[in-house]
C-alpha cells in the first residue's frame, strides 16, 4: 500500500476515534459522573456481561460513581441516565409521570406479538389497554379466584410431601414453578395444565424456554432493537419457540370461549372489550394542565398504586376498607396536598376508561380516538406476557422465601404460628385471613426487598424536562434507569441489608422506611399490573406448605446462586430443601 493509503485509514481511524470521544462527552459536558467506558461501546460490554450479572455492574456504578443520585452511562452511543435518589425517583414515577410515561420497547421481528405486550405499549394505547386489563385484579376478583388458588396450593403441598417421601431434598424451585403455572392458567384462561401430573410439565419446559438467554440470542436482540429495519431486512428472528407455543394454546382456548360458556375470568373481560366496537382511545391527553382535575372515568394514566404503605407520606392519612397487598390508590396525586386524607374502598372497581365518545379535554375540544386497540392478536399478546411473566416472578419469590425460612427456623415457626391463628380465628385459610396476616406479609415483602424480580427499572422522557435541584435537562426519547436492587440493598435506608429481618416491613416499623428504596413492583402508574394477584397467590402457597411441613436446608446447598437473567433475578440452580410433614392434629 502506498503512504496516501496508510494516511488515509489514519485519517479515518482519528475520525472515528473523535466522533467517539465527542458522542461520549455527553454526560461529562452536563456535569452528570460516567463510569469508565470503551470507545463506540460505551458501557454495552458491562450491561451485556456473561461474568457479572447487570444488577452487580449497576450497583457499582451506584457505590463508586454517583448512580446513587445521577450517573451517565452509554449503550454504545445513547445516553442513559441512572437516577438513583429517592426524591428525585418520586418525580419521576409519580409526580412527573406526564412527562415519563412510557418504557423502553424492546422490538421483536415484524408480526410477534411481543412488540404489541402491553410493557411495550406507548402514550395512550397503553393508557386504554392498562384501564382495559386492570379491572381483573380487583378485591371482588380476588376473592372469585381465591378457591381456585388453594386447589392449587394444596395440589403443591401434597405433591411437595410425596417427593419428600422418597429424596433426601425436594428441589422447591421446581415445584413452585410447576404451582405458579397451573395458578395463573386455571384462575386466567381456565385451563388445567396439571404440572403436578407430568414429569416434564410442557407449559412449564416451554416457560423455561422463554427465559433462556444464550448469548447468540443476547446479540440478536441487541442488535435488531439498534437498527430494527436491518434486522427485519436480514429476517432476523428472535422470538422464543415459548411465543409460538403459548400463542396457540391461547388462541384455542379464545376459539373455545367464542362457542363456549363464560368464565368472567381475565380472557373473558378482553374479549368484551374486544367486542365493544364504540370503544374510545383518548390520543391526546397532553393538553391537560398538571394541576387539573379529571373525572373518575378517565383516571387509569393518573391513578397512582403506590404497592408500599410505608412511602406514603408520614403526615398523609388514608382510610380504606381494602388494605390486600398493603396498596393505597391516590387519584391524580399531583393534585393531592400531603396531609390531605384520602378515602377509597377499592377504587380499583371504580377507575375506569370513558366510554363517551363525546369525550372532550379542558378546553372543550373533541379528543381524537383511534383505532381499537384490542384485536384478537392483542388478546393473545396479553395473555401470553400475563401467562409467561406471572409464572418466573412469583415462582423465583416463592423459592427465594423458602429457602430464607429453611434458613432462619425462627422466622418459619413466627410464621406457622401467625397461620395457625389464622385456622383458628375463621377455621381455615381464608382470603379475609391471608389479607390480614402480617407477619406473612412481611416475610414475603422482605424477600421481594432481598431479591426483587425486576433488579432495575426504566422510563423514557415523553417530555422535556429539568430535573429538579439540578442543571440536567432530558429530552424526548431519554432514557432513566432505576437500580432497584442497589436501592433495595442500600444500608443508609436498610440496616444489615443482606440480613433477612421480615419484621421491618411490620406496621409499626414501617414508618421508618424511606419512600422509594423499597419497588419491588415498580411504582406509580405503570407498575406491575398483576401485584395483587401475585401476592395472594404466593401467600396462599406458602400458607398451605408451611401448615403441612417444616423447611430444612439440604447439608448440600446453604447457600444460593443466582442466574444471570437478562430479565429477572431467579436462582441458578434448585432449591434443595429437606421437607418434613408436620402431623395433621398439630396443625391446629
């Protein structure tokens, strides 16, 4: 090669080099701290890392450079910024939420029902799509699916006792895995899995699928959701063979509930909505003033499910008759001074999307609506991230807790106490009595403290914005990342905080809690929508195996491993646990 050639690669090279550093001078030009990073990379081999588990990354980035207030980090070229102060998390996930409605979408190939979930879902078509679904969790449905869950639960106690009959340990992850997905199938779509029947459930091998991440499959999904139309050029596919699966199972069961009898379950309530062709989707909803009111129809983008009592403000007072999960609903909390009290008898029933379609914003002027947003292929898409996402989260939480209660026999004999007093005050494990059970939930929000299932959050910027006390500005399409699990682990709000101590979650040591470091569920309006059914689903489980049996550690496994998920956090490996059956005329 002849020295102009030599020149011109050198030339390219320093080019490429400087675009780098100027793209990279992003957060260090707005005085916001950035961890080392690699040019073009950024910090994508840190978030992309085989050897070290994102949470754990992230978390050294909140110790060692300011991730606990506000640090800057890169995906390849896009700044992300890490906002990890309580105050600061409270406008954005409340306060603020106008102006970070929505959450990264995560794009599949063109025609997956992923791209159409409603965790994908944007502005307004989520905004109608979440009022459309949220109606299923309400206390009356609650209640409605509570026999239904003890079926199961004793469906696991029994078959839990017979393994434990003929191991040496019983691999509890397993089992619970196996509940969690006969639960959410029976109680959702009416459909009988029998995973306790089966030596190889197939819904549960199919799930597993789902949530496994070869790193061939990282790269496919890094790379179409940084240039989608290429990858869709390339027919590049990264579905799960899951979404397959799961899509045919649903669309079979919709195909049977259409000639079939109704259930009134969580299928049932899409397809009426489906059916309801005047159904109205409000687009525009940016005229309305901050401090503006609106009508209890339209509150499902303003209502905020705040899954914590303990962040309600100390001098704010609430009355409710419908305490499950510990959940205050504050309407429009923007408008709601702080020592204002707030009534609500389940709200949740009350809330919904407004069906004139006369609809009209503050200034009088007709609101657009658009298309419907519920098809028989967005009924599918809900049904399988409900199907899919309900089954890891509560089954890893259920894992995580037996083994701690394995662990601290104290704890589990606290606990078994609480149960049997349950029995005796209303004669059996009841839905009024799990609700009111608080050392129960304490064990199980302790857990959800110690191993959140989501270890971070996300929200885009839908609007400019200052945050406040700083000279930081985010524009439309900026990303914010929450640590939750360094929040969760932080011992400026949690002494110990690797010790398991369910009593901090009791209701008098709950004001000591700082509001936003404990977000298991997320927080504010887009949280997760099936808390309250997740709750009393694993507090009914583990009511019934904790009547049944006690919990020991197996002499091989005293200590956890945790997988490397790209999505939740969940053991590595199984749960070993020494079951022994506690005799039936001592359970009362």
């Amino acid at each position: 090669m002849g020295i102009e050639v030599w020149l011109l690669v050198a030339g390219v090279v320093m080019a490429a080099w400087a675009y780098s550093r100027w793209r990279h001078s992003y957060w260090s030009s707005r005085g916001v701290s950035t961890p080392p990073y690699l040019p073009f990379l950024g910090h994508m081999h840190k978030l992309l890392s085989s050897s070290q588990s994102r949470w754990l990354y992230f978390d050294e980035v909140y110790q060692k450079f300011g991730g606990s207030t506000l640090s800057g980090l890169y995906e390849l070229f896009r700044p992300v910024l890490m906002i990890g102060d309580p105050e600061l998390l409270k406008n954005i996930f409340v306060k603020d939420f106008d102006h970070f409605v929505d959450r990264r979408k995560f794009l599949a190939e063109e025609g997956s029902i992923s791209n159409i979930m409603l965790s994908n879902m944007t502005g307004d078509e989520w905004k109608t799509l979440r009022g459309i679904m949220s109606p299923t969790f309400t206390s009356g449905k609650m209640r409605s699916m509570f026999p239904l869950i003890c079926e199961k639960a004793d469906a696991l106690v029994s078959f839990s006792l017979k393994e434990a009959a003929n191991k040496p340990f019983v691999d509890m992850k397993v089992n619970f895995a196996r509940f969690t997905m006969d639960t959410i199938a029976s109680c959702a779509f009416g459909i009988e899995c029998n995973s306790f029947k089966s030596e190889v459930p197939e819904f549960s091998k199919y799930a597993e699928m789902f949530f496994n991440f070869p790193f061939l499959r990282i790269i496919k999904i890094t790379l179409f959701n940084i240039f989608p139309k290429i990858g869709n050029a390339l027919g590049i596919k990264i579905d799960s063979p899951a979404i397959g699966f799961f899509s045919n199972v649903v669309e079979e069961t919709i195909a049977a509930r259409n000639t079939g009898q109704r259930r009134g379950d969580y299928l049932d309530l899409l397809l009426d909505a489906r059916a309801d062709v005047n159904h109205p989707i409000i687009t525009d909803t940016s005229t309305v003033p901050h401090n503006q009111s609106t009508t209890t129809q339209d509150r499902t983008a303003q209502e905020t499910i705040i899954t914590d009592t303990s962040t309600v403000p100390h001098n704010q007072s609430t009355t409710t008759q419908d305490r499950t999960a510990q959940e205050t609903i504050i309407t429009d909390t923007s408008t709601v001074p702080h020592n204002q009290s707030t009534t609500t008898q389940d709200q949740t029933a009350q809330e919904t999307i407004n069906h004139d379609s006369s609809v009209t914003n503050v200034n009088n002027i007709p609101i657009a609506q658009s298309k419907q947003v519920l098809t028989n292929k967005s009924i599918v898409a809900q049904s399988v991230l409900f199907l899919v996402a309900g089954y890891e989260t509560t089954a890893a939480t259920l894992a995580f807790l037996s083994f701690q209660l394995a662990k601290h026999p104290i704890h589990q004999q606290r606990l078994r106490e609480e149960i049997k007093q349950i029995i005796h005050e209303y004669g059996d494990i009841t839905y009024q009595g799990i609700m009111e059970a608080k050392l129960l939930d304490a064990c199980l929000m302790e857990t959800l403290r110690l191993y959140p299932p989501a270890t971070f959050g996300e929200r885009k910027c839908t609007r400019t914005y200052k945050i406040p006390g700083t000279e930081v500005t985010l524009h439309p399409g900026d990303l914010v990342t929450v640590p939750f699990w360094s929040l969760h682990h932080d011992p400026r709000y949690w002494p110990e905080p690797e010790e398991f101590q369910p009593d901090r979650f009791l209701p008098e040591n709950k004001p000591n809690i700082t509001s936003f470091t404990h977000m298991p569920f997320g927080m504010g309006p887009r949280n997760c929508i099936a808390m309250r059914f997740a709750l009393m689903e694993a507090k009914v489980a583990l009511a019934k195996l904790l009547i049944a049996a006690e919990m020991h550690l197996d002499k091989n496994h005293t200590e956890l491993k945790m997988d490397n998920s790209l999505l939740f956090m969940r053991p590595d490996e199984g749960v070993n646990l020494v079951i022994t059956p506690i005799p039936s005329n001592t359970h009362g």
